[in-house]
C-alpha cells in the first residue's frame, strides 16, 4: 500500500532530521544505495565483456570486422563498468540533501559551481552542523 502524501512529507522530514543530527550515519545508508547502482553496473559490465569475447571468438573464425566489433563491445563494456555512475543518478539515489547547495549558497538554478566554491559550500554546512 502506497504512502499518502501527508506520510511522505513526515518521512522526508524525519530523513532530514535524521541527515542534520547523524550526518555520519545518513551518509552510510546513502552508500548502500550507491554501492547497489556500482554493483550493478560491475554486472552489466562483466556480461558486455563476455558478450564481447564471444564475438572475438566468432570473429576469429569470419572476418575481421566481428572481431573489431567485439573488442569495441569488450572495452565499452569494461570503461562503463569502471566509470562512476554520472551526477544525475547520483542526486536521484541522494535526494535533495547533499546536491542542494547551502543556504545562502553562491550556486544558481542552472549553474555549475566551481571547485572551490563546493568546498566553501561543504565548509559552511559543516561549520553549521556545530
């Protein structure tokens, strides 16, 4: 049975209480949803790599061309797998709390911030964690 609205508001307010009291803790059950995402990707990275060398196989016994594709489907497979996931599947898995830049943030809607603006954001949320 799906949550009503009013039970989902409660608990993405109990999960921000949660994140502001235990930053450790929310942190750790954010990476098991995380480690999920690379496990999967680790899966779908080894079977690309099998799929590929099955194809280098069958394109040692055609022609070249089926052996050049299945070692493009060998590394692809390999580079997708070592790769982290990208930002916009990081935010969804995160939710609002770690993307969302402090309060009084430098950041706008659609602009990137810098380096050093990220860790003068993490400076200050920390700074108001105290």
């Amino acid at each position: 049975m799906p949550l009503s609205e009013h039970e989902q508001k409660m608990l993405a307010q109990m999960e921000q209480a949660l994140a502001a009291e235990d930053p450790k803790f929310a942190s750790q059950m954010q990476g098991r949803a995380l480690a999920s995402i690379q496990h999967r990707r680790w899966i779908i990275g080894v079977v690309g790599v099998v799929a590929g060398l099955g194809l280098v196989l069958v394109g040692v016994n055609t022609t070249m061309w089926v052996g050049a594709l299945g070692f493009a489907v060998m590394v692809a497979a390999a580079v997708y797998a070592v790769t982290p996931p990208r930002r916009a599947k990081l935010a969804a898995v995160q939710g609002s709390g770690d993307d969302a830049p402090a309060q009084g943030g430098k950041r706008r809607k659609g602009q990137r911030s810098s380096f050093m603006d990220r860790l003068d954001e993490r400076w200050e949320r920390r700074e108001n964690n105290w």
